[in-house]
C-alpha cells in the first residue's frame, strides 16, 4: 500500500518531457518532488504564475509570489507572470498538458466531486470545474477509500459534481486505474496489494484482464 | 495627459453607497486593496455584494467586512480559511454565489471588454450550471455565463503614474487586472505613484483609460497567509 508520498511518485511518472503541468492542492503538490530531473517540465499555478519552483529560503520568502494553495514559492529561469484570466485562457484553452488534482469521490463514467458536502464542507471549487471541464489529460491523485473504509470510487458520485465525464486515469493508494467506457480498468497494484483487496475497496465497475502487474516505482 | 491621482484613499472612496456592488482583487491576501477594504470598514456601507476570488482571513482582506457583517452576497471561488465566513454561510446571513475561478476573472474580463455574455465549458453538468442556458458547439457543451456588472472595482498595483498607468508585481496580479474598466468606476491604490513619465509604457501591464483615480497607499501590511521554506543545503 503507497502513502501520500508514493502515490505522489507514481503519479510523478507520468509527467513527460516538454509537459506543462498544472497541480491541485494537497498529494498533486508533492508530484513536484519526483518528477525526472533529466527532463524540461513547466509547474503551473492558476493564481498566475508559470515556471514555478521550490519553496524559497527562510527570510526569502515574499508574499507577492505565492502559488495556488496560498504557500511562498519561487521561480526559475523562464518563468512568468500573468493575470488570471490568461490563466485559465491557459488551462481552457487547452494550453496544460496535464492536470492532476485530488477528489472525494470519482466514478464509472469519469464524473468527478471534490468541492463541496453539502450542510458540512462549503470551500468552493477554485479552478477545479474549469481544469476538469477543458484538460484532455486529467490525473487524480486520492485514497481508494474514506476514513470510514468506504470507497471513493463509486458507480456514481453522491457529492455535488464539479465535472462530468472527464478523469481519465486514477492513482490511489491501491492502484492504478483508468476509466474506459466500461468502468475502471486496473492497470497496476500498489506494491503489496492484491487483486482482490482492489476488487473490494472499489463500489464501481472494475473490469480486471490478465495478470495485474506490480507498480514500479 | 489625462491625471487620475486624488488625494488618498477618502477621496477615492467618495460615492460608494450601501447597497453597491464592488469588485475586489487579490488572490488569498495577495495583492488585496488593503487601503480600499479598510476605509470601507471604516466607511460602515452595509448591504455590499463582494465580487472577489476569496474573503480573505478572519482578522484580514474582506474578512474585516465580514466580521462587521457588512456584506450581504459574496461572489467568489473558494471561501476555505476564513471560520466567519462559512459560519454566516451555513447558517444563511450571507448570500454566496460560488463560481469557477476562471469563469469568475473572465466574467470581470467580459465587462471591461464589453462582452455581455460568453459561453464556458465550466461547471457544466454541475449544479454551477442550473437554470443557466447551454449549447453544444463541436460535440462539446458549454454553459452561457454573463458579465459582471458593478460599481466600483477597487484594485491594487504595484507602481502607477500620475495618468492612471499600472505595473502589478509577482503573483499580486491575479484578478487585479481584470477588473479594471469592469466597473463603473475603478479605483487603483498603488505602493509607488509615480510622475507620468516615469513608467516605460513598454511595461504598462494597465493602461491608464481603465482606470479613474490612482492613490498612493502606505504601509502596506502584505500579510503571508502560508508561509512555507525550504532549509539550506
């Protein structure tokens, strides 16, 4: 079973050269700290910067250059500032190569909720609807289940939605996943985790074909 | 040259009214008009609609106007890290029209470039999208959003001029931009104001027929809402 961190690095693998990359909030952050360093990736943040870099030094930091999740980064050579509605003429005008973000619940079809419980949790879906709604290559990074062991990939949401039919592929701590027109297809195990524990933790159609092999990480 | 500067931010406030809608950029509490937010406190205008990515902290931004409860409607993407504001939200003191953040900076964008609606594919299918028209141009469907419409934009920058020219620094930009010109009055409060001639208008990121009055702040507080570091090697 992966933790945060090596969901994080299997995502990391899927990040080509010549990508530019948008992450959400939370596990997508930490892609960052594994992708190859033999190749050219630019990090875009929403909040109107491209070509982000490592959290600055202590006494370094300025509160004019944050990222999404309101966090002191920094820049690398080749790096840009822009207002937010180039931003998202990036992001919806299919500009990012790939998005990865986190969820609470995705399902069969490719439905995806991560912004809202109603009476509970209102924080807004930030850039999500409009990343979800334009990326051609959309990863979600997440748990393959809730605190309380109930899956979060389920045959429908029961969250309100933030996209319809968009998530292509899914990371979680058991597996690889990807959504076809039939369901989740397992791709691959979480090192140490059966067939059968996926089969479990997953509430939506799991089509299963072959032999699954193991991740490598 | 057409001259913008007025005198500081009381003169720049004159003819904000209760029941106004106001613009307000930032992104968290970067690049906030923290000099305009203040003197609307002070101001006491109540029954206000906030157009503004988020509401800032409990203590700071648009959250010093929600403490006082002067805001009757919050248009915004993401409302996390302010306790006050989902408080009054769950419980139905404050109206919140949470919108896509790139539906939101192009909605402010639409009405300083005189477009009265434009279709996005954001939000559609989700309940964003209820009771809202939607087409389908290319196999794809899109959600018909329109544009803002408000009294005052208040924005921050960091450098003008005197003709109401404007140079954003860093991530501090963000929406700033985009609401200037999108309502009808934009008021822009500077850290440095500079004599017209200074600025290169190669760099202008803001023209200044965007914006009406252009004050100098002081003080800025900048306040840093996650502060993260690395440690040295």
């Amino acid at each position: 079973m992966l933790d945060k961190n090596g969901i994080a690095k299997r995502i990391a693998k899927e990040v080509k050269d010549g990508y530019y990359v948008n992450l959400g909030i939370g596990i997508p952050t930490l892609v960052a700290n594994f992708v190859r360093e033999d190749i050219s990736v630019e990090f875009q943040s929403e909040n109107g910067v491209l070509g982000m870099g490592p959290f600055p030094f202590e006494g370094e930091e300025d509160p004019d250059i944050i990222n999404a999740g309101k966090q002191t980064i920094t820049t690398l050579p080749g790096a840009s500032f822009f207002d937010s509605a180039m931003s998202f003429s990036m992001i919806r005008g299919q500009h990012v190569d790939l998005t990865i973000l986190g969820a609470m619940e995705v399902a069969e079809n490719g439905d995806i909720a991560n912004w809202k419980i109603p009476g509970k949790m209102v924080k807004g879906m930030g850039g999500a609807m409009d990343l979800v709604a334009s990326a051609e290559n959309i990863i979600v990074a997440m748990m393959h289940t809730n605190k309380a062991g109930k899956s979060k990939l389920l045959k429908k949401c029961t969250l309100p939605l933030t996209g319809v039919g968009c998530v292509k592929k899914i990371v979680t701590n058991l597996a690889v996943l990807e959504i076809t027109g039939e369901g989740f297809k397992l791709l691959e195990r979480a090192p140490g985790v059966s067939v059968d524990e996926i089969v479990k933790a997953t509430e939506g159609k799991l089509k299963v074909e072959g032999e699954i092999p193991e991740m490598k990480l | 040259m057409i001259k913008k500067t007025v005198s500081g931010v009381e003169e720049a406030l004159i003819g904000v009214e209760n029941g106004m809608t106001f613009m307000l950029g930032g992104f968290g509490l970067s690049g906030i008009p923290e000099k305009a937010i203040a003197h609307l406190v002070k101001l006491g205008v109540n029954d206000i609609t906030c157009i503004s990515n988020n509401a800032g902290v409990d203590d700071f931004g648009l959250g010093l106007l929600l403490q006082n409860k002067q805001i009757k409607k919050m248009i915004s993407s993401y409302v996390g890290e302010n306790d006050e504001f989902e408080r009054q939200m769950l419980s139905g003191e404050l109206d919140v029209e949470l919108t896509p953040q790139g539906t939101l900076a192009e909605k402010c964008r639409a009405a300083q470039a005189g477009f009265p609606a434009f279709y996005t594919p954001a939000g559609y299918g989700t309940e964003v999208a209820e009771g809202k028209e939607t087409r389908e141009f290319d196999g794809k469907m899109y959600v018909l959003e329109p544009a803002f419409k408000a009294d005052f934009s208040f924005v921050k920058a960091w450098k003008g001029d005197e003709a109401g020219n404007l140079i954003f620094k860093g991530t501090a930009r963000n929406f700033n931009p985009c609401m200037c010109g999108a309502a009808k009055i934009t008021v822009a409060e500077v850290e440095e104001l500079l004599p017209a001639g200074s600025l290169d208008p190669n760099e202008i990121h803001i023209p200044g027929i965007f914006v009406q009055r252009i004050f100098q702040g002081e003080n800025y507080e900048k306040r840093i809402e996650q502060r993260t570091v690395r440690q040295r090697a």
